[in-house]
C-alpha cells in the first residue's frame, strides 16, 4: 500500500512536469522569457528601418526627422490610443503642398492607423513638414525634408 501511494505521487510529479513543458513550448515565443518578465514586441522600433516614427502613448519618436528628397516614411502606430496622420494645420491639412488627398494634402492617411499598423508616405516636396494626429491634435512632429 506504501509503494501505491509513492507512486501516485510520482505519477501527479511526472504529469505536472510534461504539462509546464507543453505549456512553454506553445507559448509565442516573446512570452519565453528568462527573467519572468513580459517583453511587449510591439513597443519595440521598427528594427532595421531607417526612417520610420513611431507613435507611442506620449507622442511620435523622434519627434523630428530629416530626410532626403524621395524618401519614403512610415510610421507606426506603437501606442493603444487611434493614430491618423494629417498634414499640419489641424484640422485644415494643407500645409504640405501636394494636394490630392482626402481634407486638402495628400500628406493624410485619411484613415486610423489600427494599434501595430503601419503607414508610409514619399515627400516629394523639400521644406518642414509638420504633422500631427488628427485623433489627438495635441501630438505632432516635422519631417524635414532636403
Ligand atoms: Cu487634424
């Protein structure tokens, strides 16, 4: 009866054990982390990109970025808030000059960029840009383009 009981709890001891494997072995892998903490990837830079913004909770990073003529920018949106990209002045968008976009400069996305979206655009046209978010006038930045 001594022998059952041991191995009764050998057996629960082997059953916990192969369930904590499966367990991490079909977690995405960002949750496998070391140190117990919760990496959240998709508040990491766009890595590898060059001339990309992000837009994070307290604004677009950098909040400043100069570029050659030709140059395609994307921006992501990074944060949990709706992100539209318009052309400065709110909420009239005109200030960058190519106008064949949705309310005046084809600077707009003219739609929210979804939390991990991304959206790009070529200036075509030298001069400071600004911009902001149409969904929350307050935060903004400039390109600049040479
Ligand atoms: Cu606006």
């Amino acid at each position: 009866m001594l022998n059952n009981k041991y191995l009764g709890i050998i057996i629960i001891i082997a059953i916990l054990i192969i369930g904590f494997n499966i367990w991490y072995l079909i977690l995405p892998p960002e949750y496998n982390t070391e140190n117990g903490e919760i990496e959240i990837t998709a508040n990491q830079p766009l890595l590898g990109e060059e001339n990309a913004i992000l837009y994070m909770e307290d604004g677009f990073i950098p909040k400043t970025l100069k570029i050659k003529l030709g140059t395609t920018v994307t921006f992501k949106n990074n944060s949990l808030k709706s992100l539209w990209i318009a052309s400065d002045n709110h909420p009239t968008h005109a200030l960058y000059p190519a106008t064949d976009g949705c309310i005046a400069s084809a600077f707009d996305s003219c739609k929210s960029i979804k939390q991990g979206e991304i959206w790009s655009f070529k200036f075509d046209v030298a001069g400071n840009w600004g911009y902001h978010n149409h969904m929350n006038h307050n935060d903004g930045g400039t390109i600049i383009v040479e």
